[in-house]
C-alpha cells in the first residue's frame, strides 16, 4: 500500500511484517525511530505474538537478540555509531554462533568528536564480524531489504546487517509501499532453526573450541558468506515476483554498459551520484555508476566483470580507514587483480557533510581528465586546517583541535 | 516443602546421612534418579567448590522444574571445564555467548519462552563473581530491574580464577591474587567497603534473594529448590571455595566452606522482595584465623610477626555481619 511516510516508519512496518518475536530495543539517534515505531505497534496489540525488551545498553540489547535467537525466536534489533561499538562484543558472537539475528544499522560516524551525523564509519567497523552486511540506496530498498534479511539469514543461520544511512533515509519523508501481510508471509516462511536450545532435546551451544577445529568452524562462516553470493540475486529476484519490484541483489550498476570512467559508492549518495552521471552524460561523457548493496559477502567477481574494461575507478567512501584511506577501495583491490585502470579514492561525507552535486561533479570531471590525487577529501577546508596546524607548531599546549577548528570556523 | 530442621552431631566430612531422614525430605543428589545435569568428566580441578555447587543447583533446580530448564552461562571456569570441545558435560540445553552478558542471554532465552507459550521451560544464567559482579553486573542489574523471570546463579570463588586467580571486587581484603601480590606495606588485597551483590540485588526489590555455601549442600537445593517456586528475576550467590586459587588443600573445601560461614565472614541469609527473611544460625562460632591460616592467600598475614592489626580489622567485619544479619541464636547468646 502507498503512503506517505518517514524512512524509518516504513522499516518498522516491514519489520513489524515479517513476524519477529523478540525485539530488543536500546535508544540512540538515528535509529531510535524504528525501535519507537515497533514498540508501538507492540504495546497497542497490533503486533502480535512479540516481546518487546527495553533493555539497560546496546550490548545487552545484542545479548538479548542472542539468548531469543538461540531459543529458536525471529529476532530483530537495531542501532548505530556508539551503540554498535557498544556491542561490539556481542557482533562477534553472534556471528561466531551462526545466529540469524536481523539488526537495522542507521549509519552514523563514530567520535570523539561526537557527532549524529551520517556516515558509513560505524557499520564499516564491523565489516569483518562475520554479519552480512546489505546497504539501501533508497528507503523503498531500506523497507524491502529487511524482509530480504529475514529470509536471508534463516535460510544460512547467519546474522545480517541492514544498514541504511542516518537522517538522509532514516528521518526523510516519501512515497513508499508498504506491502501486505499476504505477500510477506507467501515470501518469508516460519523461522525453522538449524540449532535451538530446548529441553527435549539438550544440546550445548557456545564450547570452546581449540586449534584443532577452530580454523574449520571459521572457515563454515566464510563458506556460507560464498553461498550468500548466489542467494542474494536469487532472493531479490524472487521478492521481484511476489512484491513487483527490483530491491536487493549483489550491486546495480547504472549506465555501466559501455562506461569507460566507473564510480562506485555504497548507499543514499548512489542517488546524487546517479544524477551526475546523468549531467556527464549529457555532455558526452562515457561514464557510469554502481552502487555496493552488499558489502559483505563482497560481490568481487561481480565488480571484477564490471570493471574489467574501464579505464578509471573513482570510489565514493563515506569512511576513512585512518592512516591508509579508503575501506571500499582497499576491498576492490582484490577485484581488480589482472585490471590495469587509475582508480581514485574519494573520502567524502565524514559526520553529516552534504555530497552535493556540484562537488561530485567538479570531482568526476577532474577525475575524467586524471588530475585526481589517489586520494582525495572531498571539499575539505585545507585553510582551516592548515591555521590549526600552524597553532599546534606555535605552542604545546595548543588544546584540543576540534573545539580549535570550531572556534576559528566562527562555529558557535 | 517446608526443609525439616536436622540436628545430629555432623563430624569429619560434615556429610549429612540421608538414611536417617524421610524420603521426601532427602536431599536431590541423593536420589539415584537425579540429572546429573554436570555431569562426571569434566575437567574442574579436584576439590573445586563452583563444579560442586554447579551440580548441586542445577540438578535441585531441574527437580523443581520438571526437568524443563535451559541454562546461560557466562565465561569463566565452570563454562570452561564443563565443555572442552567436542565434548559438554551438560545434560541440559546450554548456551555459552560471553563473559558479561549471560543475564541478557537468559533474558532473551525467556523471552523467546513466552513467545512460544512454554511456560513450563525456567531460565538459569550462572557465572563466576568476576562474571557476576565485575563484567557482567550491568546486565544482571537490567536483567534484575526488568524482574525477567530468571534464576541467577554467582558461584563467588572470590577471584577470576581462570585466567589465573587475580582480583576481582569480590575479592576480601588482604587476599593475595595475582594482581594483588602480597608485598609493600599492605600486602594482599586493600580494604575497600567492598561490594556486596546480594543487598544490592535486594535493593532491587526482586522476588527473591539467598546466600549458600557448598557446606551446606541441604540448605543449597533448598534455596534452589523455594527460588523456582518464584516468578520473576532471583538470585543466589553461593560461595564457592577454590583449592587453587585460595591455595587450599582439595579436600578442605568444604571444610572451608563451612568455616567461612561459622566465623560470620560469609553470612548465609534469604531475602523477599528487597527484606531479609531468615539467616542461617551459626552453631559454633569461630575466631576468623581458623579460616584464614589454612589458605596460602593469607600465608602473609601469618609470618614472623602476624598481621594483628589486619587480623582485628577482618575480625570486626566478621563481628559486624554476625550482628547485622542476626547470626547468633539471639535466645542463646543474648
Ligand atoms: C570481555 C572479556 N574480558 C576478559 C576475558 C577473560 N576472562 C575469561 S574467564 C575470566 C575470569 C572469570 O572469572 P570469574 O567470573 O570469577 O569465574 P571463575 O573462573 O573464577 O569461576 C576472564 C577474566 C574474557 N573472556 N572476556
Ligand atoms: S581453578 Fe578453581 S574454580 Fe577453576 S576449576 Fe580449578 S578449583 Fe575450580
Ligand atoms: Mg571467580
């Protein structure tokens, strides 16, 4: 059914249709909207057959998401940024115990400096916990790609990670269908576990495992990761058929075919990166788009087909892998082995920045004339910088450079 | 089941003889038809007082549920010992997740329980007091505040014991652990006001609160036993002598056990809803230096010139428990 409604309203309602039993439920912004929304749907009788869990931190919220899964409970929880360092611990876990916990992650960067904003920095520290991770472009996607998850993780008993941006989807109000409890349920069928703590038949789950297996039980995670790579095309064209639209899948690529320039982003700004595209080739310009919608299991023989005859790679990351660059692009090394291209890497909306499309288009340009350093920070204030860096030459004590940079921006 | 009161001279092991009581008034362990929940091969050191009482509260907890429970553990000896890959001594479904977080876990567990409509299934999370009282005491008190229908077993050996005895803050004052060495002026543990679990589980007001002790194994599946009478979130520290870790002899761990509750210094008592209800008398009241001098941790305190001053101050503590929780038969001792 169309409504108008805000992102996060709608993930709570897909959710809300995808029958979870336990939902685990810790505030922080920007994801507090969707738990809010469940919680909702939860004390005023409309969401049946769930136990809501206000829970005392993030990490006890992932806790909870793993005692009810291993008891055989659909489990559902979300967070972001701080909250997801918070349960850092418990990410693992729940991975190394084959879980199929779904968790909405409303990306936002990481502090000190604190900060609500979007960015990709927290669901990126957890890239290698062994959750899938799926990113949305558009809050349709965000909606569809949790009934995916669903299916998704039960079907492996492995956990999934939604991660939709912060504000930019999570907070935005659009026209969004909101499918029947008819079509989810011809979709997801029951949760069937492949491991279950019950009393008729003890099992004990969570041993310690020593050299002499543990490299095989990671190894099974991997495994199934590669599995995943096929069922996640297989999953989004189902869900095509029974919903009537494309969501999900490995990467969509736009105007790709004969690109000989190819930028590749994960998430909302594939939009604005989209409408460049369109603006460059207008003007001739055989450039192109993809967009990563799963980040992990990484779609690396995807990428390396796709990229196998362009000449440039430019990678929009909204994460800095400090002291090296960019995550994304440092994964996409290992799809472009056999590859020669100049491939650019493009640090961009750190904490909130807006990715306009005047600086993505200035950027393409000089990245089509190959006048772009390998890594670049998009509209950074190098001037502010520098003033700072001077201060802290002039004096020990320069104090602390973020409310330094404030200061002298005239941030108040 | 209201526990009848025993009374025969216990001597040597302290063991009490079941033949000599009704059949429904023995005790768990002693009836072939037991779980066996923990069961034999495991590898806990021998004389270890947290495998010994794991046992005993597992399978008295099994009896009062039918059978029907799922136990969360948390990391730390007993989750190691009891399941060296690929085997388990458990007889019951178990989940291991982390160290900090088997309140939650239980949490969820129940949880999934109610969605499920089994009723009949009783959640027990347990850990050690490094589990309980340290890493994990944000959890157990959400867990507490919510009132989640969960047993909470800590088995207080009074040190991480199994990353190689070092202090935790159930630790007492001026034991010797690995990180509380016994050198320098203080030597040992310092003296904090410390951090007593139980009354700050009382102050939850939750349902249901009891200390035990593996020396009093009768009146442990009895706590067990009246706190799976109970809904909502309880909890039972037991303490839980650890021959390596105390620098104890194996066979003195009940012996132990049982000196630390006559002198006062481990005070056995049941607490509803946030009041004390009852403690357990002392029956022979004993100066705290029969407790102390057999354990390597307080070697230091009996030198060549004895710690008299560090001595007292443990001493009044004890006193102090004696009167605060009324452990004396007041009719007897004024
Ligand atoms: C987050 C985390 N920190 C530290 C450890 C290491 N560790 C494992 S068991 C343990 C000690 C357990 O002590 P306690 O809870 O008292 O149980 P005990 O072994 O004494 O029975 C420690 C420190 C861990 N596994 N996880
Ligand atoms: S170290 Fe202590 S607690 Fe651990 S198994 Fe040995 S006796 Fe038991
Ligand atoms: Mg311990």
């Amino acid at each position: 059914m169309l409504k108008q409604c805000e992102g996060s309203h709608a993930i709570a309602e897909s959710v809300a249709l995808c029958r979870p039993e336990v939902i685990c439920a810790y505030p922080i912004t920007p994801q507090t909207h969707i738990v809010e929304g469940l919680g909702e749907m939860v004390k005023a009788g409309d969401l049946e057959n769930c136990e809501f869990i206000n829970v005392e931190s993030e990490f006890a919220a992932l806790s909870v998401a793993i005692g009810a899964s291993a008891a055989g409970a659909r489990t559902y929880t979300a967070t972001a940024s701080q909250g997801l360092l918070f349960m850092a611990e418990a990410v693992y876990n729940a991975a190394g115990l084959g879980l199929p916990i779904v968790m909405t992650i409303g990306n936002r960067a990481i502090g000190a400096p604190i900060n609500i904003w979007n960015d990709h920095t927290d669901s990126m520290s957890m890239r290698d916990a062994g959750w899938i991770q799926l990113y949305a472009e558009t809050n349709q996607e965000a909606a569809d790609l949790h009934i995916q998850a669903f299916r998704l993780a039960e079907e492996l008993s492995m956990p999934v990670m939604v991660c939709v941006d912060g504000f930019i989807l999570t907070h935005a109000y659009e026209r969004l269908d909101i499918p029947t409890q008819e079509q989810v349920d011809a979709y997801l069928p029951p949760f069937e576990p492949r491991q279950v703590l019950d009393p008729r038949e003890p099992v004990s789950i969570g041993a310690m495992v020593g050299p002499e297996a543990f490299m095989e039980v990671r190894y099974l995670a991997h495994h199934k990761q590669m599995r995943a790579l096929e069922l996640i095309p297989q999953l989004s064209a189902e869900f095509g058929q029974v919903f009537g639209r494309e969501s999900g899948g490995l990467m969509r690529t736009y105007r790709a075919e004969d690109a000989k320039t190819i930028v590749v982003a994960l998430g909302s700004v594939n939009g604005t990166i989209k409408d460049v595209v369109d603006e460059l080739r207008d003007d001739g310009y055989a450039i192109g788009a993809a967009a990563i919608l799963s980040f992990r299991p990484f779609p690396s023989d995807a990428l390396h087909e796709l990229l196998s005859h362009a000449k440039r790679l430019v990678v929009i990351e909204k994460s800095l892998a400090v002291g090296i660059g960019g995550i994304v692009s440092h994964n996409l090394r290992m799809a472009l082995s056999g590859i020669s291209l100049h491939a650019y890497t493009v640090v961009a909306g750190l904490g909130g920045r807006p990715i306009t499309k005047a600086s993505l288009r200035s950027l393409f340009e000089r990245a089509l004339r190959d006048e772009l350093e390998p890594l670049t920070f998009l509209d950074l204030n190098q001037a502010a910088i520098d003033r700072e860096l001077a201060r802290e030459q002039a004096q020990r004590r320069s104090g602390p450079s973020a409310e330094n940079i404030l200061r002298d921006l005239g941030v108040r | 089941m209201e526990m009848q009161q025993i009374k025969f001279y216990q001597t040597g092991t302290f063991t009490v003889g079941n033949r000599l009581l009704e059949a429904d008034q023995r005790s768990v362990q002693a009836n072939m038809e037991r779980t066996n929940s923990l069961n034999s091969g495991h590898r806990a050191c021998q004389g270890c007082g947290e495998a010994l009482g794991a046992r005993y509260a597992i399978d008295a907890a099994m009896r009062a549920a039918n059978n029907q429970v799922i136990a969360c553990n948390a990391t730390g000896c007993l989750e190691v010992f009891s399941t060296p890959y690929p085997e388990t001594s458990w007889q019951i479904p178990w989940i291991h997740s982390l160290f900090g977080n088997a309140a939650a876990v239980a949490t969820g567990v129940m949880a999934a329980m109610k969605v499920k409509g089994r009723k009949d299934v009783r959640v027990i999370a347990q850990g050690g007091d490094g589990g309980t009282t340290d890493i994990g005491f944000g959890c157990l008190s959400g867990m507490f505040e919510r009132n989640d229908d969960v047993l909470y077993l800590c088995y207080d050996n009074e040190a991480y014991m199994n990353t190689g005895v070092q202090r935790s803050s159930a630790t007492p004052p001026a034991a010797r652990t690995a990180t509380t060495m016994a050198l320098g002026a203080e030597p040992g543990n310092a003296f904090g006001q410390g951090k007593n679990v139980p009354l700050i589980a009382m102050a939850h007001g939750i349902p249901y609160v009891a200390t035990a002790s593996v020396a009093y194994l009768r009146d442990l599946e009895a706590k067990v036993s009246r706190a799976m009478t109970v809904r909502g979130a309880r909890y039972i520290h037991i303490l839980v002598p650890c021959p390596l870790g105390w620098g104890a002899a194996p066979h003195d761990t009940i012996k132990l056990a049982r000196l630390a509750v006559e002198t006062g210094i481990f005070p056995l008592f049941e607490a509803e809803h946030g009041e004390v209800t009852s403690s357990n008398k002392i029956r022979h009241r004993v100066p705290v230096e029969e407790y102390l001098r057999p354990q390597k941790r307080f070697a230091h305190l009996f030198g060549k010139t004895p710690a008299v001053d560090t001595l007292a101050r443990i001493q009044d503590m004890a006193d102090r428990n004696i009167r605060k929780f009324r452990l004396m038969d007041e009719r007897r001792h004024g």
